[in-house]
C-alpha cells in the first residue's frame, strides 16, 4: 500500500498493543471543564484590552465573530470525535480519512501548538509569579527568574510550573481532569466578580462609536485594526476546545459527552467573553484600558477596588496553569497517537499499569516545555501555535466534508448541523485568520513542516504500523 494512499479504520478502536489503551474515565463536566479551562485563561485577562484597542466597542462584535469560526470549527470536532473516539484529534481523523501523509503534517502542526502553548504559558505564569516573589522577597536573585536573552540564567519558575503540571498529568487523567475542575470553578467566580464590580459603573456612552476604526481589517504601521483586524488577534483566546478532541479515547460515553463538553464549553465560553467585553468597555472608555498589560485588574483598580483587583491579578495565575494542562494532555495524546501508529518511536506508546496515562510522554513533553520556557522569551514565536491550531481546524473540517459526501449512510452519534454550510464557513473563516498571521510566522511554520516532511518521508514512513500491509 502506498504511504499516499493507506488509511486507519474508521470504525472502532484501533488494535492496540498491550499496555497502549488508555482508561475510560472522563464525563461530561471534565470535558466541559478541560475545554473552559483551555479557553478561559490568559486570553481573557489580556486580550480583551488589545482587542478594544483594535477595534474600540466593536471589540464586542470581534468577539462574537471569532467565537462563530471556532463554533463551526467545534461542530465539526464534534461529529469527527464522536465518529472516532480515539486519542489524536485532527490528526486521528485526518490519518483515516485523508490518509497518512497529510495526517502526518497536521499531527507535526499540532506538536509545534501544543509545545510552544506550553512553554508560552509557562514564561507567562513565571512573570506573574516572579513578580510576587520579588514583592515577598526582595533580595531574591533575579537571574533565576528570567531567560538568558532577558538578562537573567534561567527561568526558574517557567521550569517549575512545567514540570509540576507534567507530574500531575502523569498521575492520572482523572486526578488531573479533577485538579482543572476546581480551578476553572476559581476563574469563572473572579470573572463574575468582576463583571459584578464593574456592572455599576456601566455608561452607555463608551460604546459610541461603536466602530472607530471599521469593521474590515486594514494595516496601520504593521498592525491591523478594524473588527475584523481584531478578531484575528482574539481568535486566539478561543482555540483550546480542540484538546477535548484528544480525551475522546478516555471519555466514558463519548457520543454524549464528547459533544456536550466541545459545543458546551465553546457556547459558554463564547458568552463569557462576550459579557466581560461588555462590562469592561462599560465602566471605561477602551482607550483607557487598551494598554495596560492588565486591563481587568486596572478597571477594578480605577473604579476603587484595588483588593478585588489583587485577586483578579491572582486569578489570573490561577487560570495559567489549567492552560497549560490542557495543552501538556493534548500534546501527549498526540503524541502518543503517532506513536502508536508507528509514526514516532513506540515507546512513547506505552501506557502506566496503575496511572493508566502514557508517563513517558507526558513526562518528555514536560521536559520540553521546561528548557524551552526556562530558556526563551517565546513572545514572537508563540503566535507559530496558530498556525497549527489553524491547520488542524481546517482539517477536521474538511475530513468532516469527505466523509459526509462519500459516506452519507455512515451512523454518527452528533451529526454538524447544515454541514454543508458549517464546513465551508469554518474552512474558509479559519483560512482568512490565517492570511492574517505575521510572515515571520508563515515562514516558521512552512520551514517546521518541511523539516517534519523530510523526517517522514526518510524514516518514519518505513515505520508506520500500515507500512507492511
């Protein structure tokens, strides 16, 4: 069989090896809690300020926008993992529907999201927790707590955090799944709290005009503003729910559960920002705000609340790791994927007798994260995850197209509502938010594939389990 042409079963779980299955034991408010704790994290505390200054009132139209491409994008996850409910996400369902080359591309895109997440993140928790170890201990030394190209050794706290999610990842799925569930509870609670601070200092006349800058996306000094120049930067703050997708093999009832906890977390998630986008361009003007690097906390602190305001700050170091988490579990669930499929080495396949997690894997990926945070300022090559979160999104998509063109009979347990519609607008909305990335961003992401090509079509081609047959 052809490396061009082979495919994985639909149907079913795979053949696995012994000690390469992965225990059922995630329901539905894990899932929803997964995605929620993917979604809701950095992204709300920082980019709603970005966003307003972008597009001003729109911001709020941005939102919803995005939200629209990552919900047609969500559908689509939904009927596919429901249909395969197997570790892997776009790439399981790009491998037994495109075939293995261009599964191989989309599960080497989503390595690059996921570990840059990862390690971006970790840098990001370490600057706020840098900055309360300084308040607690001033004479800390500081060359622990940034990179070398900051100035400093080694980015003691990135390395910490990373390796600390990677531990409790490699415990247990449900123990973690139970860990995120409690901390997303904490970032919903400081989220309401400031909504509820916030509500009465609302003026109507902050939201006129409503679009200072237009709805189209135009460029002004290399960057884009306008609603839609906005809702290319806030597209980012949604993609998560992706890593779901991942948990499909762990999922109990996966028909059920798989599709309340995507299309579930992205609607709730969709109103959250929505409502805090609303209440904070209420009680300020969004040109006030659009510059602090801590736009909640400094409206609260503005309005006289400067305590609630210290625990919104600290409610954002909360939501940090849950990010984290969800991006480590679905790094190592890709990877254990490809493993297992004999497209990276097969012991990173193999499964803990008592955690029931890959251990390994999840551990490698911690390490990874770790030098990488402890060691780099990942500001501008974070945006590289996008286009991997992009690829795969577009890819789901269009396999969800595939098989309802050519295997219209075929049960599923969540069918994509107007597919014919929902498909083409997340291919083409999600194809129009990747126009909108940096070219700096383009070339990494062409460059990180070619170097992925060539490693598959020189070795791990010959590997894969389907080579042989």
């Amino acid at each position: 069989m052809s490396f061009l042409t082979r495919r994985t079963a639909i149907d079913g779980h795979p053949d696995h090896a012994h000690g390469s299955g992965l225990k059922a034991t995630l329901g539905w408010p894990h899932l929803v809690a997964l995605g929620v704790g993917a979604i809701v994290g950095t992204g709300i505390y920082t980019l709603t300020g970005e966003a307003a200054g972008l597009a001003g009132p729109g911001a709020m139209l941005s939102f919803l926008i995005a939200g629209a491409v990552c919900a047609a994008a969500a559908l689509c996850y939904a009927e596919m993992a429901t249909m395969m409910p197997r570790a892997g996400s776009a790439y399981t369902y790009s491998y037994a529907v495109m075939g293995e080359t261009v599964a191989w591309v989309v599960g080497w895109s989503l390595i690059l999201e996921y570990t840059v997440v990862c390690a971006a993140v970790s840098v990001g928790w370490a600057g706020y927790a840098g900055g309360l170890i300084l308040s607690w201990w001033p004479e800390a030394p500081v060359i622990f707590l940034k990179g070398p190209e900051d100035g400093g050794l080694v980015n003691l706290p990135a390395v910490f955090i990373a390796l600390a999610v990677a531990a409790l990842l490699a415990l247990g799925t449900r123990e973690s799944a139970r860990v995120n569930f409690v901390l997303v509870i904490v970032k919903l609670v400081a989220l309401a709290g400031f909504i509820a601070l916030a509500l009465p200092a609302f003026n109507s006349g902050n939201f006129s005009p409503f679009m200072p800058h237009g709805f189209w996306a135009h460029e002004v000094d290399g960057v884009k503003f306008g609603v839609m120049g906005a809702a290319s930067i806030i597209f980012f703050a949604f993609y998560g729910f992706d890593a779901i997708s991942t948990a499909s093999e762990e999922a109990r009832n996966p028909g059920r559960d798989l599709t309340i906890g995507i299309v579930g977390s992205m609607a709730l998630c969709t109103l959250i920002y929505m409502a805090v986008a609303a209440a904070a361009i209420g009680a300020m003007p969004p040109a006030e705000f659009a510059t602090s690097q801590e736009p909640l906390a400094h409206i609260i602190r503005s309005l006289g609340h400067p305590r609630a305001a210290d625990l919104i700050g600290l409610a954002a170091i909360i939501a940090m790791p849950t990010v984290i988490m969800v991006f480590m579990y679905g790094q190592t669930r890709v990877f254990f994927a490809m493993a297992r499929d004999g497209l990276l080495p097969k012991a990173l396949s193999k499964v803990h007798s008592r955690f029931g997690t890959p251990v390994g894997v999840t551990l490698m990926t911690g390490v990874i994260a770790a030098v990488l945070g402890g060691a780099l300022p990942l500001g501008r090559i974070v945006s590289v995850a996008n286009a991997g979160t992009l690829a795969a999104f577009i890819a789901t998509a269009i396999a969800m197209m595939i098989l309802r063109v050519q295997q219209p009979a075929r049960p599923r347990r969540f069918k994509t509502p107007l597919w014919w519609l929902v498909g083409p607008f997340a291919v083409l909305g999600c194809a129009y938010l990747f126009a909108g990335l940096s070219t700096f961003t383009m070339i990494v992401f062409v460059v990180w594939n070619l170097i992925g090509l060539a490693a598959y079509l020189l070795y791990f081609r010959t590997r894969s389990n389907l080579a042989t047959l």
